[in-house]
C-alpha cells in the first residue's frame, strides 16, 4: 500500500463523525493523493496530475451516504471552496469571495457555454488503461438551481478525455442518450427532471439548492495506451453562486460484470458472478479460472484480470439482504403538545413503509400511539414498532407577581401538590418564608414528568425626604429653590406649604415651609421641613463694654456677638491703651479670655476693633470700634 494512502486515512480518522452521523465531511488535501487514493481503481496507473484554479476548489468527501448526496466517498470539485458544500442548505445563494472578482475561466469549457467563464478549477491527469472501458460515477449540485435556470447563467462542467482515437478533447459527462453537456439549463425540473433532485432549504447536510442524481461517464479507449482526462467545472455568466461536481471513489476503474454489491433475504442462495472480460484470463477470489462462477454464501468476492499491461481487481460483496435496525425504546412524552421524529439512525433502505402508509425516511408524531416502520431492499424486509406514550405535566402554581409595602416577609408555595419540590433557593419544601425581594422559582416532579412556575416579588420601602437643612440664612433678594427630588408624580403626590404641587418650588421671603410627599401605591406619607431667616445688610451686631476673667464661668470671655452666621471677611483685635496688640482673630466663634501671655490682664479699660462683612452687606466698608473694661 502507497505511503501517501496511510497519510489519507489518518487525515479521514481525524474527521471520522460519531456513529448515527448524518454530517457530510470534506477535506483538503493534495492532488496527487485525490486522484491516486481517492479517485481511480485497481490497475489503473496515472502520472502528470495537478490542478488548475483556486487550490482549495478541490477536496475529498466521505460519509456522503447519510446525507442528501447519497454517494459515500469521493473527491469534489467547486467553483468556489469546496469545504463549503457542507450544508446546512442555510443560504440561498452561497458565493466564495475570497476567490475575488472576474477570476480566470477555462478554454476546456468556454466552447460548451453561453456566455463567459469564471472561477474554473480543472484536475488532471495522464492515465494507462488496460482494457477498452473505464467508468466513472458523478453528482453536479449547484447554489442556481432553480432560480437562474435559462437565466443564461448555466455553470457548466465537463470531463474531456484526449489520446489515441479520439479526435481532438471530448466531453463525456453527457445527459444519458443525448449529446447534451450536464448543466444548469440541460438537466432542471423542467428539462430532463428524471435527472434532477430539489435540495429543500435549511437541509441539514448539503448546501446545494439542487443537484442531479447519480450518473455515469463513460469512456472508450485503446488497452495500454495513454491518455489525458481533464475534469473541469466553472461558473458562467458571472462569478456569483457556487456549483460543485462530486465524483465517487474507486468509481475511475476498468468495467466487469461482476456488478454492485447484493443484498439477499435468506440463505441457500446461488448466484453467478461473470468477469465480463472474455477472452483475458481471470482469477477469483475463491482460485477458480473460469469466466464466470457460481456462490452461495454471504462475503466479498474478487476477480483478477490479466490484461497485456497488468492486471487489475474488481470486489463485489454478497450480504443479507436488510440490516436489523431500531426506532429506538419507547418513549414518554409530558403534556399534550409535543413533537417527535421517527427515523433510522445511520442507516439508508430501499424502501420505507410507516404505519400511516407514508414512504419518506422519517415520520413525525404529535400524538400517544403505536407506530411501526417496514423497511425493505428488493424482497426483503425488516420491521420496528415503538410505542409514544404521554403523561399530563405536574400542575404548579405559585400565583401572580406580588407588591409588598415594606419589608418582604412572606411565605409563597403553589396551590397545588407535587410528588417533589426544588426551589431556587435550594430548600426542597411545599411552602418556603421569603425575606427578600427577588424572582422565585419551584420545580416539581409527578411520576414521571416535571414542571415549573416562578413569581416576582417587588416592595417598595418609605421614600426619603430631605429639602435641606433646618434652617438657612438668607439676604433679602434672595431666591431660594427647595426640591424634593421626586419627580415621579404617577406614584407620589407632593403638597408644599405654599399650595404648590411640583417636585421643587422656589421662595424669596422668609418664613417656615413645609411639605408632605404621599405615596400612592403604598400610602406612605414622608414629612420635612425648613425655617428661612432674611438679612438685610449686615444684620445685627452687639459688643459687650466689660466682661471679668476670673473663671467662675460667667463673663469669663470677650467677643462681638451677632445673628447671621455666613461671613463674607470677619477680622477681630484687642488693643491696651498703649497700643500694643493683645489678642486678634478671624475667626466668629473665637473670644480673647482676658489673658497675654498666659498672665489675666490687669483692670483696666481695653480698646477692641472689628472688621466684618456678612454675605449680606451692602457696604464695602463695615468697620467698628470701642472700648471694654476687665473688671475682677
């Protein structure tokens, strides 16, 4: 076995789907390795392969069977990625961009098109046959199907074989019985339907919109000589919309007529196997020489045949006719709405019989029941039932989403009872106390179904009110602007003093003023209130003429006193009659304690001056002076 073989197959091992899949896979690997182990049979031996186009137009598929292809393995070739004929069928019009604009197109297939080629991709190789037929299997699919058919927009393909006895390059993918290239506008519901099949949206397995059914190419040649295959495919018209070719593997091979593999319904047959060379001596699997042979147990079977070049093998394998399958365990369903589709998993029959009379490969059931599938492949046959049982839903009901005024204290449990009990909050209980707000949500469990339902519960807690503080000090001309910063007069009423209804309101005069702010939903009512006092000017101003220092907590210090408290500039000083500087400060609320030095003066009179202005004043000058005796 070819090393570059192993390097496939550990590449396909990578990709292997899990058992039951229906995902179609494609890779990319080179072109040697596509046509050499994927594309071409037993004795058939190649050289000058390579590919022109885009490199990642070209790929292998594998697991084709289970998906809307329906051909298991092979190479794929594309006017854009190939990796992106993987489905789901999600997009209408898939187009590869990174390919860019107005890309090469190819004079293989220029002749066959209406219009001009884009985005071509052409494998090729050299090949020596060793008898006069090869065949090969193929699917075309494209993205234009069925929109742009007689669109002039027909992306083409061909397969164009050169060498001896062939005038010229011919194409041998061909609508069969016809001189007819396979194309979008060849092979379409309208145009040779038997060949084509719709590819429904958001099909899971294939993007394609459409695509033909498996066919087969031909081709006529002379033993031992070598020709030149080219398999082509480009877009036409325009660069939009990919189209793809898929060519089975194994399927590039010398003809017999052996035939596909069999499937037979019961042992104690006898069926005849035919080389279809005659005239080259064969050899079988079982050491008979003779043209044909006769088997009568389930295997794989092989013939060689000797050519004058080489030999090659064609396989046939003999097997029972239908595989035992399963719809699966019987199942039950909760509540009365539900849907479930019936199908074999990873497996493809014949023919399909349900217990309604459809034939498609799945069924889809909504109601209790028994249902039973007959599957068949020729006379064979092989049955399924299973039973679709429903359960009605545990009934749970915790009531509506619930407003509490105040602190959340509450117990919340449905209405109904239940085999079991889950909470959010972990206890497990028919009833659970609640202290906090929040969402709720109980789980319950019947025999053997489960359900759930959940209630909000909100509160709302006193609003604060706080227009400022008790008392504010203002100059006459001023305007003052109290809020209550609730703007929301859907749920809040708010009733000032003044008459006035709205979240702020804004006063001149001094005075005491109140409000009330209620809430509507709750009733709670919320109270608060501020005293204005107005000066004019710089307000009253008194200073004491004598004060004694002798710490009996009476007159014990000397300062101005006044009734406005904001000051704009505050400058205090004490004097004795020399004019030496006893005491001086700037701040209101500081008194000189009869003291220098930390010695209490002496009795006598003590000369002060003050230098004040309020937030009030008017005058740029407030300048006081006089005198105060220390008496002890």
């Amino acid at each position: 076995m070819k090393r570059t073989y192993w390097i496939l197959l550990s590449f396909l091992a990578l990709l292997k789907p899990e058992s039951g899949s229906s995902q179609l896979i494609i890779g990319e690997v080179d072109p040697y390795i596509l046509v050499n182990n994927v594309l071409v049979g037993d004795g058939i031996k190649t050289s000058n392969i390579k590919l022109t186009g885009y490199k990642r137009a070209a790929g292998f598929f594998e697991n084709g069977s289970n998906t809307a292809l329906e051909m298991n393995a092979g190479i794929v070739l594309s006017t854009g990625i190939a990796m992106l004929a993987k489905g789901p069928n999600n997009v209408g019009d898939r187009t590869t961009s990174e390919l860019g604009s107005g890309s090469a197109g190819s004079e293989l297939l220029g002749p066959y098109a209406i219009g001009k080629v884009f985005d071509a991709a052409v494998l090729e190789f050299d090949f020596v046959p060793q008898t006069e037929e090869i065949t090969f299997n193929y699917i075309f699919a494209s993205e234009e199907y069925i929109e742009y058919v007689d669109k002039g927009v027909s992306d083409i393909f061909g397969f164009f074989i050169s060498g001896p006895g062939i005038p010229d390059q011919q194409n041998v993918a061909l609508v069969p019985g016809t001189n007819l290239t396979v194309s979008i506008d060849n092979v379409n519901y309208k145009r040779n339907p038997k060949y084509f099949r719709f590819n429904t949206p958001g099909e899971p397995t294939l993007q394609a919109d459409g695509l033909t059914v498996t066919l087969t190419a031909k081709l006529n040649l002379m033993p031992c000589k070598t020709y030149t295959i080219k398999l082509a495919i480009a877009d036409v018209g325009d660069d939009l919309l990919d189209s793809y070719v898929f060519i089975e593997s194994g399927s590039f091979k010398h003809t017999t007529n052996i035939g596909k593999d069999t499937f037979i319904c019961t042992e104690g047959f006898d069926i005849e196997l035919d080389a279809g060379n005659p005239g080259r001596r064969v050899l079988w699997s079982t050491g008979e020489t003779t043209q044909k042979i006769k088997v009568s147990t389930f295997g794989e079977y092989w013939v060689e045949v000797f050519t004058d070049c080489g030999s090659f093998k064609d396989h046939k394998k003999i097997l029972p006719g239908v595989k035992d399958f399963t719809l699966g365990p019987d199942t039950t369903f909760c509540g009365d709405n539900f849907s479930k589709t019936l199908s074999v998993k990873n497996i493809k029959f014949e023919n399909y019989l349900w217990s309604d009379a459809s034939v498609a490969d799945t069924l889809v059931v909504s109601k209790p029941g028994k249902y039973w599938l007959e599957v068949s492949k020729g006379n064979c046959k092989k049955s399924d039932t299973i039973n679709v049982f429903t359960e009605p839903l545990p009934l749970v009901d915790l009531g509506k989403d619930t407003l509490i005024c105040g602190p959340v204290d509450m117990i919340i449990g449905s209405a109904y009872t239940a085999n079991k009990y889950l909470w959010n909050t972990g206890d497990s209980n028919f009833r659970i106390q609640v202290n906090s707000p929040g969402k709720y949500t109980v789980k319950v469990w019947g025999n053997y179904c489960e359900n759930s339902d959940s209630i909000r519960i909100t509160n709302r807690m006193p609003v604060k009110v706080d227009i400022g503080p008790p008392l504010i000090e203002s100059c006459q001309s001023d305007t003052l602007r109290f809020r209550t910063h609730i703007n929301d007069s859907l749920n809040y009423s708010i009733n000032w003093s003044t008459g006035e209804k709205t979240p702020s309101i804004l006063v001149s005069n001094a005075g005491q003023y109140k409000v009330l702010v209620r809430d509507k939903i709750c009733n709670f009512v919320q109270r608060d209130s501020i005293t204005v006092v107005n000066y004019d000017g710089l307000g009253k101003i008194w200073v004491p003429n004598a004060f004694s220092p002798d710490e009996n907590g009476l007159n014990d210090a000397f300062k101005p006193v006044f009734d406005f408290a904001n000051f704009n500039h505050y400058s205090f000083r004490v004097f004795d009659r020399w004019g030496q500087k006893l005491f001086e400060t700037e701040d209101p609320m500081m008194a000189w304690n009869g003291k220098i030095d930390g010695q209490t003066v002496k009795n006598d009179a003590y000369m002060w001056t003050l230098y004040i202005k309020s937030k009030c004043s008017t005058s740029p000058d407030n300048f006081y002076r006089g005198v105060v005796h220390v008496i002890r």
